[in-house]
C-alpha cells in the first residue's frame, strides 16, 4: 500500500516502523499506563477527524452505522486496504480488516508484551463514547502473514 501525496508517496512500511516506534516509548515512559494514553490518543483522532470533515457522525446514527463511517474514514485514507462490518444483529458485528499499515508493528508489540496503538479500535471507542456507549471486543482471527485481523464487537447499552 502506498499513500501519494502528489509526485511524492509515504509507503506503509514506514508508517509501520514510525508506530511501532511511538508504542515503544509509551510503553517504556507510562509504565503500564500506555492503554488509557491510547485511548486518549482515539479521542483526539476522533476530534480532528470530525473538525476536518472526514467523519460527519449525527445524533440519529446508530451505533454499528457509527463505526461503518470510521471504518470507511480509515479505509479512505489507507490505513487499511479493506475493512467489512458484518452486521449480525443492531448490537453486534464482526469487524474484518485486510491490509492494515501496522500489521507487523502490532504483532511485535504483543509479542513483546507491550501495547500496540490501536488506532482504529481507539477512534471507534470514543465514537461510540461521546453516545454514552460502551463496547465489547473479542479478537476472532488474526493472520499476521496476510495483514487481517477479524473481531467481534458487541454494543454495551447504558
């Protein structure tokens, strides 16, 4: 996956070394603290996201169509090659990426026993957040070799 920027590309790969990178240092320096500074890091995603335009998230929108919307942001601007939300009812979904930019990065921080980033997962939870929702996740599939990760997410009414 490449990312043009007129004559000029940022590649993947980089994106994945410069991430693997950043979770290393919040794991060294917040010492077991890393999870909530992620999570901050999504709410401030999501901020800029929405000032941008690149996210319009209205009152109405259900939850699920919520994390479609990101889903569809975070495809548009490469971070994945191709997610699917499969709907299995209006309060859970499996969620299928293929081609995430930081692949590697992630599985070398869980095999390492640090936190990887989670920048889609982030962004989705504080969506879902700014509602009074909460969500479940559970980790399905998980194919480092072919970039794809699968997750089953349930909506927490409050």
């Amino acid at each position: 996956m490449v990312i043009t920027l007129g004559d000029k590309y940022i590649k993947s790969e980089f994106f994945d070394i410069i991430n693997y990178a950043i979770c290393r240092a919040v794991d060294e320096y917040l010492n077991g603290k890393a999870i909530d500074f992620f999570r901050r890091v999504g709410e401030y995603h999501l901020d800029e996201a929405l000032k941008r335009g690149f996210i319009k998230i209205d009152v109405g929108d259900k939850p699920l169509d919520i994390l479609i919307k990101i889903a569809k942001f975070l495809e548009s601007v490469g971070y994945m090659e191709k997610i699917h939300i499969h709907k299995l009812s209006e309060d859970e979904a499996f969620v299928e990426m293929h081609g995430v930019s930081v692949t590697k990065s992630s599985a070398d921080l869980i095999r390492e026993g640090k936190q990887p980033s989670h920048f889609m997962t982030n962004i989705m939870l504080a969506a879902l957040k700014r509602y009074g929702i909460k969500a479940e996740l559970e980790d399905v599939e998980f194919d480092e070799e072919k970039g794809r990760f699968k997750e089953r997410w349930k909506i927490l009414r409050t």
